[in-house]
C-alpha cells in the first residue's frame, strides 16, 4: 500500500486523487489546499489548509500552478521524503533539496467536468536516483499502462510539442466555432470531422493526413478565404498558418 | 433503387462509392474517370474514361478537384438530369444549365487507406427546386443520419471552417510531431492527448475547454517556449497563435 499526499487540489490534484481512489493500492491519506474547498457529502479524506499539520507519507505529490511549485516545496518541513511535482514545464531541480525529487507528469488536458481515462495516458516520472524512479514506476503502474522516463530537458520539449496538439489545436476549434455561429451554423456540423482528424493519426502520419488548399497550392480557394476573413480577427492567423503549410510541404518561401 | 454515376474517382469518389454499396438501395451503374484506374480484382463496375459513353442514371455525382467541376458539367452531352458535385467550395451555380443542379457535400476528410464511417458525417445537400432537394435528401439519408440542407453561401463558410478544424489543426500535428522527433521522442506520446482534446468537445465547447499559457497569461512559460524555439520554423506560429488567444479571451491587444 502506497501513502501518498496530494498537494493542490485544482483540476490536476483532483483527477490524480480519483485515479488513485481506483485502486485498493494506493491510500491518499490526506489533501492539502491553500484555500478550503468545498467538498460533496461523504467525502472522506483528511483535509487540510495547513502546510505545517502534513501527515507522514510515502511521497507528497505537488500540484500546484507552475510558479508556485518551488516555494511549496521550500515550506515543507520534513526531509529525505519523496516529493514530486506534476508540471510539464518546471525542471525536477526546482524542488527544494530538503526531500528526495521526483516529477509525476500526467501527459493529458484536465478539465472540470470531463473525466479521462488514465490507463492510455503517458505517466512522465523522472527521479534523481534509480531506488525513486522505481517507486515511480510503481505508481504510475498502478494508474496506467504507460510510465515513460523521461528527463527535464525531453519534458520541457514535450510540453512545449502539447502546447501545439492540445492549446493551440482546441483554439483552432473556437475559430471554426466562432466563423460558424458568425453565420448562425451549428458547431456540431465540425465535430465528426474534427473526431476523424485526431483519429486518423492511429493509421497515417501527419504528413500523410495533411490535405486542403494551402497543401495543394490552391491559390484561389486560399484568396476566397482570405476575401470570406475580410475585417476577422482570423484573417492573419488563416495567413500565417498557410504560408507555414506552403514552406513545410511545397518548399515555398513566400 | 437509385441509379447513380460517380465522375472523378479520387479520394471522394472512392469512399462515395464504398458508402454507397452498402445500401441495397442504390446502384451505382458506372463511374467515370479522366485516366484509367488500375482495379482490384473482381471489380465489377462498369467504368470509362470517355464522357460521351456515360449510361442513362438517376443522378450523376461529380467527385473531381474544383477547379474542373464546371468544365467537366458543361462537357456532359445530355440535358435535364440531376447532377451533383461533392465540393465545399463551389457555389451551384458553377454547375451548368445544362442539367438539373445539386450539391451533396460529405463534410469529412478522406484519405486513401483510413475507412470513414458515414453514419455522423454531415451529408450537407442543396438544390434549385423542392424535388430535387427531396431526391438529394433520400440519397443523403440512406448512408448517413445526418443530412443538412445548407445553401451555398452557407456551405463556403462551413469549408472555411472546416479548414482550421481539419487542415489547421492536422498541420499543428504535423509541428508537435517535428517537434518530438527533432529531440528523439515518439509522436506516440502526444496521440492520447490529442484525441482526448477532439473527444472534450463533447462535453465543453472550445471556450471552457482552453487551457495553457495564453489563456492563463503565463509570460514566464511562453517566453522559455519561445526561447525553446530559437532558429525554428515554428517560432513565429507559435507567436500568432499565442497573441491570438490573448486577444481573445484576455482581450489584450499586444
């Protein structure tokens, strides 16, 4: 049985904590937050606001925003426990040198709302010494079928290639939202497309995917967007992006 | 039984007519193309190259690029048929007067090797007359639920979408792909993500479903990515991108 403490209970501390209440091997013995929080009835785990009245654990689990994570660790005032953080983007040497390090990075969006499934998503753990990194594997195990190690330098690449996949992507979706209701469509129309596009990629690469006006060189199709994106706030990012697809795939440099 | 003729046997016309024989309810009676096809064996279709040796149908599709739908529709030698293209970006009118007019859009993505199931897409119809619109509207219905009657100009403005949802959004799969390989990370990483980030739209629209350092203004992060992506070609992709977010739901003008 592994004790473990979550630190932070925003959208990242609360799917972990309902990964973790899946199996009978892992025991989140207590959650700490900053602020109360409102829990449903028959909510049983110990909570607390109170950095000093931490229980003893098998490893503290911080999932606090990114500018946060260096000061929390710093507060802890017990040594040599397993601390890990959860973020994409902050190096493990963040983490105060009072504990033993660790990072625990789910690679996946996090919203109220929408449950994930945790078995297919990439647990990123990385450790400072083989006996932790173990441990690590032990509890991304016991959530999902994918553990990968993966350093703070390759996290940071990472993170910064989700940006691209997941940010920038579902912004794209709010554009083709918002051009649609401006033309009082319905955003469903987009959805079985916007499904197969991701889902494509199980059999063909993105290169292979890649269709439409800027990869054919479709210059009238692209002049009559650009005249449809008169007056948008669209019109530049529909510009950009296309002339990004013409140097990539058709070696234009325009 | 409807008797149907497929014109352009490229990647539209080949899952038009896989879609359509696997209805008992309509046969497709030939299918034209420019230039030979080499087809597997025991193909029984009827096929030609030449446009004067089309047989007599119910309704003649065109599946071919757009800028050869209305020379191909004016090259038809009889008169008073319905004939269709399949184009997003074409107005009915380009069609010619020749014949009945129709548009049947299949709002999806099609590659060869990656099998589509028609039942969600959206089969977008228009017409000239309630007739055939009702004709267009049977066809539709038999290998798809969902059959929209969308005008031309309506039509174009879903295309336009449906390049920054399908086109857009495939190409920043492409980036976060190159990204990952330019550091020996597989792309693997990154698949549950992005069709957890399709999936999401189930249940939160784009605006609730926008995470990330745009969104949230996290300067810190976006100038360590930026810097991360010193000399590469997607540097300034990410910089449109990210001033579009905050103008958008921060409304800043930066």
């Amino acid at each position: 049985m592994i004790k473990a403490i979550i630190l932070g209970f925003g959208n990242v501390g609360q799917h972990l904590y309902h990964a973790f209440s899946k199996t009978s091997k892992i025991d989140v013995i207590q959650i700490y937050n900053r602020s109360q929080i409102n829990f449903s009835e028959g909510f049983q785990t110990n909570f607390t606001t109170e950095i000093t009245q931490l229980k003893e654990a098998d490893i503290y689990i911080i999932a606090v925003p990114d500018d946060t994570i260096k000061v929390l660790s710093e507060t802890l005032s017990f040594k040599n426990k397993l601390v890990v953080h959860t973020s994409g983007s902050v190096p493990i040497s963040y983490l105060s040198d009072n504990n033993k390090k660790g990072v625990f990075y789910p690679l996946q969006t996090f919203s109220k709302n929408a449950e994930v499934d945790f078995k297919t998503i990439p647990i990123c753990i990385e450790a400072n010494n083989k006996e932790d990194l173990e441990s690590l594997k032990q509890l991304g195990l016991l959530i999902s079928e994918n553990v990968q190690e993966i350093n703070s330098k390759e996290r940071e690449q990472l993170h910064l290639s989700a940006v691209f996949v997941n940010n920038f992507v579902n912004y794209l979706y709010q554009v083709g939202s918002d051009l649609l209701m401006d033309n009082s469509l319905s955003f469903d129309l987009l959805k079985p497309l916007i499904i197969e596009t991701a889902k494509k990629l199980e059999s063909l690469n993105p290169e292979n995917s890649q269709t439409g006006p800027a990869k054919r060189n479709d210059l009238k199709t692209i002049e009559n967007h650009l005249h449809l994106l008169e007056g948008s706030p669209y019109k530049e990012l529909y510009h950009k992006l296309t002339i990004s697809i013409q140097e990539k795939y058709n070696g234009k440099k325009l």
